[in-house]
C-alpha cells in the first residue's frame, strides 16, 4: 500500500512514498506498507504509520519534496500499543497520539502524546500519567484547529470524562466533565480554538449543551434538552 498526493490544479498524480527520496527512505524502495486506520495531514507533511504490527513506525512525508522522516528513534512510546489515530490540524505542525509509554509507569496505561512534524522532534507525552489505570482507555482524540490544545475523552457510558490538555505540556490535562455525567459522543471546538462544545447530563435520558474554555474555567451552559443524547458536528 502506498500513499498518494493529486494536485487539482494540474490533474497530477503523485506517489509519496515510491517517488523521489522516498526510495531512499528506511523502508526501500517501493516496500512501505501503509496502515490506512493510520494517516493525517499537517500543513506540509502527510504523517503515516507502516511497518509490522509489533514494530509499527511513525513517518513524515513532505508532500513537495518527498521527504520521509521517521519520528519513532526519538519516541517515548511502545510501538506495538499505537492504537489512537493520528490527529493533526491543517494550519499546524503538531501531530496528536494515543500510545503507552516505554519502560514506565503502569503497565498498558494509555497516555496522550504531541510530536512536531516540521521537525520531527521527541514525541513529548501530555497526560503526566494522570489517569493511573491499566483497564481504562482514552479515545476520541481532537485537537483544536491552532492546536494548542487537544481533547480526548476517558471511560465510557457513565463513567466517561472529557479532559482538554494543553500542547505543550505546560499543566497537566483538566476534566470538564465528573463521573456520571453521561457525555455525548461527539464534541467540537470553535474555529479560533478558544473554546470546546459539548454534550453532558445527569441521567441517560437528557443532555445539557455546554460550552468549555481551552485554557479552563467556569462552563456556560448554553440549552437543556431532554435528548439522550447530543452529536456536535461543528461549531461556527
């Protein structure tokens, strides 16, 4: 499998990780396998995991020159737990991952990480093992459009949490949500990444609309319903 890049101005197809330098890359020429589940665009790179699945690697692919970078000797993360898809934003280089952490902490705790793609610099580890648990996962990975912040959510059903994390590490990740607060599936933040919507309630039958600050504080509670539950697709 291969990835590929279409030029729209000049109906041109271009295969990334065949051509130019990329047959110079770790893999050889034309010997990449690509996993589809894995891939995410910056504002220059496509970033792609390939490899077995007990060695997976982390690439950064320039779409111009074609430049491939593998991120994985200056990583932090066990190979093998990649798990979360890679999420990038379009006007940022930083690239977002749920993995577990090398030679620490608890065994299988799943923690959230950052690497920048410009630079393919150490994947740095957000979470500050602040969840502790090897029996609870993290999911729906979202980060703000700056990407200055990202949101993942903890557990589910009732005991599911929504915490926001800044990107570079500065504070540990905040919960806007407690236990039982029955959080809706999807969740959006603003175009300028100042805040995050979302859906929560205190039972399984009804969902309050909120709207949280990137940077924390007080929540506004924007409408009550009596939805079971509230899908947020975007927010203008």
């Amino acid at each position: 499998l291969d990835v590929f890049r279409y030029q729209v101005s000049t109906a041109q197809l271009s295969n990334l990780t065949r051509s130019g330098t990329a047959s110079a890359a770790p893999w050889g020429p034309g010997k990449l396998e690509v996993d589809l589940s894995w891939l995410s665009l910056t504002w220059r790179q496509v970033n792609i995991v390939a490899g077995e699945p007990t060695a997976k690697q982390i690439y950064t692919v320039d779409t111009k020159t074609y430049a491939v970078v593998n991120v994985m000797p200056n990583h932090q993360i066990n190979a093998a737990t990649l798990r979360e898809d890679l999420r990038g934003a379009p006007r940022s280089p930083l690239v977002f991952l749920i993995a577990r952490p090398m030679n620490s902490g608890p065994l299988f705790e799943e923690n959230v990480f950052v690497y920048n793609s410009d630079t393919a610099s150490p994947i740095k580890q957000l979470s500050h093992w602040l969840h502790g648990s090897a029996s609870v996962e993290l999911n729906n990975l979202m980060p703000a459009a700056n990407a200055r912040h990202v949101a993942y959510t903890k557990g589910d059903g009732a005991n599911e949490v929504l915490y926001v994390a800044p990107a570079d590490a500065s504070q540990k990740p905040w919960a806007l949500n407690g236990n039982g607060s029955y959080l809706s599936p999807a969740f959006a933040w603003s175009p300028d990444g100042a805040y995050l919507v979302f859906g929560s309630g205190n039972s399984a039958s009804s969902r309050d609309l909120w709207r949280a600050p990137a940077t924390g504080g007080t929540l506004t509670k924007l409408r009550s319903t009596q939805a079971q539950t509230i899908h947020i697709f975007q927010v203008r």
